[in-house]
C-alpha cells in the first residue's frame, strides 16, 4: 500500500506528466461575531483553479460544489398523534452529533454536475446531513421521521441547498455565498470545496471559519454560565431597583 | 431595530418586547396579578425556548411587582404578616418548583406539562371567576346584598391548628391552609412562570374573605418574594435566565404597570373580577385549541448545541 502511494506520489512531480488542477481559496472572514445587533451573516468564499502547462487539458468547463457543515449537536422530533379528543406527542426520535447547519452550494443543479453514484461515493448531497440508516431502520421509519427532520430543518433556514449559491466570475474563478441564519449555532464551520469536470471530481480543499458571541454577548453567556450565582443576584437586583425606579418616577400620591 | 438575546439565543425586535412589556405591565397593575400567565406564552409564541421563558418571565414578575407592592404598601393596603405567611410557604414551593421544572426539562416533557398545566389551571380558575363575578353582578342589581359571613363564623380549614390573627385582614385563621396556599403557587409559580397573583387573588377573596382592597396588594408582595427567588434558582439550576430579554421586558413593564395600578382604583370588585375572569378565560381557551385542533404539522423539530 505505502509503495502504491509512493509510486504515485512520484507520477505527480516528476516533470513531464499530467497534473491535475490546484484548487486555492480564501473566506471573506475568519470569524463571524455574534453581538447585540446580529440578525444573520454572510461568508463569501473566493476561488481560484489553478493550471499549468502540465495541467490535463479539459474539454469542458469546472463545476464547482461547496458543502458547509457546521457545529454537531442534537435533534430531538416530535411527532403529535391523537388521544381521544386531544394532540400530544405520540412519538419522538433523537439524534444525536447531527450538524446543526448544513449546507450545498454549487452554480447549477447538483443533479446535473455529478451522477447519483458519484454523489454517493463524495457523500454530496443534503441526504448526508443524517448518517444513512441502516435497511432495517429505513424500514421502520414508517412515520418518515427522516423526511420530517430534513424539511423542518430546511424551514428552519439550517439546512439549505442552493444551486445560485455558486458564481463562476471567470472559468477558473469562483465565489460562493454561505448564508448562515439568525440561530446559527456557535462553533466551527468547516467549508469542503470540490471542483469536477463533466461528472469526474478533480479536487477538493477545505476551509473554515468560527462563529462565536463575542463583546457584550459573549460576557453575558459566559457570566449566565460560569458566574451562575452573581449573574442571578445581578438579575434580580436589575429588576428589584428598575420597579423601585419606577415606582419613584411616576408617584403622584 | 433587532437585539440578539444571548441566552435565548436568537434576534427579537426592540420594540415589540418593550411593547410586549408595556401591555403585560398595564394589565398587572390593574389585576394586582404578575401578568406572567400572559408574558410566558407569548415569548413562547415569539419563538423564545420555553425553558427561557419561564425563567426570564420570573425576573420580568419580579420587577413589576414591587412597584406594584409599593404603590399598594404606601396606600396602606398590603397586609404584611398575611403576605409573609404565604411567602414562608411559597419559598418552599418555589424550590421543589425549580427541581420539577429541569427533571421534566431533562425528560423532554416540559413543554407538554406546561401546556396541560397552563389549560387545566386558566379554564377552572377563568371559569370559576366567571360564574361567580355574573352571580356577584345579578344579586347587585337584583338589590339583593352579597351574603356576608358573621365574624367568628369559620370553615373547617381555619380551624385548624396554629391559628394566627390578621388584624389588618379582619379575619382570623389556621396558618396551615394560608402556608399550603403559598406552596402551591410558589410550586405552580416556578414552573409555568407565573407569579400566581390570577391564583392568589380568588383564593383569598373567596377561601379567607380577605377585603379585596388588601388582596391584591398582599398578593403582590408574596409574588415579589417568590419570583426572587425562583429568578435566583433558575438562573443558577436552570441557566435560563436571559438578562436582555428580563431589561427590555422590565423596562415596558415598569412603565406599564403605573398606567394599569391607576386604571385599577376606578373599576369595581365584580367588574374587576369579571373582566379577569374573561382575560385568563382568552389565554386558556388558546392553549386549549392547541390541544384540540389537528395540527398543521405533526412534526416539531428542537435542536440543541453540545455542551462544549
């Protein structure tokens, strides 16, 4: 095996042989902070393919898809049923180290860049967000559990797909737009750029960036934490002064 | 204008929780109740974490009420050894509150006991008052006067041992059923985050014959007490308190609640009660509905970060 990979180590730097594209890229920022004002973000990933005289010659053009997942935590579903006259819930189903965002950007449908196997083998695709089941769990799944999961978490803006999410500003130069929502979970977001050629992946490079509160935010969270006594007696003496305040302020009597 | 909320952990608008704030405010101020069985379900509503807004609900009650009690304490309507008799019970309440709130958070069924226990109480207590403000408005206009107990006329539950005079209160008790009361609210309180003052009021008019010009501020100061505490707990078991989301609430509902006290001294005993009555009815048949109606979607989804 190590020969293998030595053998083919040296097919790629010795002089005179095809090489397969370079892939560089840079994030507009490394660092998303959540502070008062924080409605959502915006991450821009700029692109460039690189070739060389011995770069394989491609008839057609780059594809390019990019796959961001974010922090894992966990899912909990609920599922109402009826009881008697009432709704409650019948059944739940967790998982657990579930990617809390999860998205796929590329410049045209994902379908017509790679075929279903392709898709597969890179576990590309909004279907990996959840391990696959195992056949006899698919099976039991009578409720679509998964189903569920994968459209509420779309509403929720968590899990998205986007086939304009990707701009080719040149053959071999791209951007693509994470969009992250208001309740983008803290933590590190790793971006999984691979550029293909008529169905054949080339490359791929990994990137990432951190979302985490920070300023105001960041103290209140870590004091509501850490500090859980002070910042409690905080609160109340918060609330006790401001309604004795008030009372002060707008007594007529 | 947004304001992201770092414990509840998603953006609200400025505006419509300081107006959120003001209305809840107004409406304590004219019950004498915590206004909490009213601000809980819409920060819910809002999409705030029900955990969140049960805790943050207790600092908002909290602060309202001691306006609230002050204003009453200064008129001289706020009976001072009834209401440490309740809070004595209410603290206890409030702690075994605060371990049931994060054992159901634990098993995921807190939102289930919230909703059940938001219908159960709204309906019969909304209903009660109903019924008994109608009957109280008949015989008033009927000419008839509301049948008034003889002093020294008392059920079995006062007389149960350690009885304990209430001068101010006009009446004279056992301080088992009066702490058992307290208990119960400071227990229901610190769950559904609620101040309990819609459950407090009736009980005393009705169980104790306090006058009601005492009531509320009495059932004031007992909130007061409770929800500091409960705040307190829930900030340090449950770490669902959210001071931004607590400011800007206080702060609508300070300013609230002085226009709401006003507006309470001009409304009679059986109007007072009736409209109450229609007002707890409203937010009982909501919940209510929520059980019953098929729902749009039989799927909800609830993702939570690791810890790290």
């Amino acid at each position: 095996m190590r020969r293998w990979l030595a053998l083919a180590l040296l097919a790629l730097v010795l002089p005179g042989h095809a090489r397969a594209e370079e892939l560089v890229l840079a994030l507009s920022t490394r660092e998303v902070a959540i502070t008062s004002t924080y409605t959502g973000a915006e991450v821009t990933v700029f692109g460039h393919i690189e070739r060389d005289a011995r770069t394989i010659a491609r008839t057609g053009e780059y594809d390019i898809v990019a796959q961001v997942q974010g922090p894992t935590g966990e899912v909990v579903l609920h599922r109402k049923g009826r009881f008697g006259f009432i709704w409650l819930t019948e059944s739940r189903r967790r998982y657990s180290k579930v990617p809390l965002y999860f998205s796929i950007l590329s410049a045209k449908p994902l379908a017509s860049i790679i075929d279903e196997d392709g898709r597969q083998r890179l576990k590309l695709g909004l279907e990996h967000f959840l391990p696959a089941p195992t056949p006899e769990l698919e099976e039991r799944d009578e409720f679509g559990f998964r189903n569920a999961v994968l459209r509420l978490r779309r509403e929720e803006g968590a899990l998205t797909e986007n086939d304009k999410g990707v701009t080719m500003i040149r053959p071999n130069l791209f951007t693509a737009r994470i969009v992250l929502p208001a309740k983008a979970p803290t933590g590190l977001y790793l971006v999984n750029i691979s550029i293909l050629s008529e169905g054949v992946p080339l490359r791929t490079a990994q990137a990432g960036f951190v979302v985490r509160k920070v300023g105001f935010d960041a103290f209140v969270a870590n004091a509501a934490r850490n500090e859980a006594v002070t910042y409690g007696l905080f609160t109340v003496l918060m609330a006790v002064l401001l309604g004795w305040m008030a009372n002060v302020v707008f007594r007529k009597d | 204008m947004q304001l992201y909320l770092p414990i509840a952990e998603l953006p609200l608008n400025l505006f419509l929780l300081l107006g959120m704030g003001g209305a809840i405010g107004f409406i304590s101020g004219l019950f004498g109740v915590g206004g909490g069985f009213l601000l809980t379900p819409l920060l819910i509503f809002v999409g705030v974490p029900a955990p969140v807004a049960v805790a943050t609900s207790a600092a908002h009650i909290a602060a309202s009420s001691v306006t609230g009690a002050l204003t009453y304490w200064r008129r001289n309507a706020l009976d001072l050894k009834l209401g440490t008799v309740l809070t004595i019970g209410g603290l206890l309440g409030t702690i075994a509150g605060v371990f049931f709130f994060n054992q159901m958070r634990r098993l995921g069924h807190l939102d289930l006991v919230i909703t059940l226990a938001y219908v159960t109480l709204l309906m019969s207590v909304g209903c009660l008052m109903f019924v008994e403000s109608i009957g109280a408005m008949l015989r008033q206009k009927s000419g008839k006067a509301a049948p008034l107990r003889k002093a020294g006329d008392h059920v079995w539950y006062e007389k149960l041992p350690l009885t304990m005079r209430f001068p101010r209160s006009k009446m004279s008790t056992s301080v088992i059923p009066l702490a058992g009361l307290g208990l119960v609210i400071g227990f229901i309180g610190t769950v559904l985050g609620i101040g309990g003052g819609f459950l407090v009021v009736p009980a005393l008019i009705y169980f104790f014959r306090v006058p009601t010009s005492i009531v509320v501020g009495t059932s004031l100061f007992q909130i007061l007490v409770t929800m500091i505490v409960a705040t307190l707990l829930h900030a340090i078991v449950s770490q669902a308190v959210d001071v931004l989301l607590a400011l800007t609430l206080v702060v609508g509902g300070v300013i609230g609640a002085q226009f709401g006290t006003r507006t309470g001294q001009a409304l009679k005993g059986e109007q007072f009660r009736l409209l109450l009555a229609i007002l707890i009815l409203i937010v009982g048949i909501r919940f209510a509905l929520d059980l019953v109606a098929a729902p749009a979607d039989r799927f909800s989804i609830n993702a939570t970060e690791l810890e790290r």
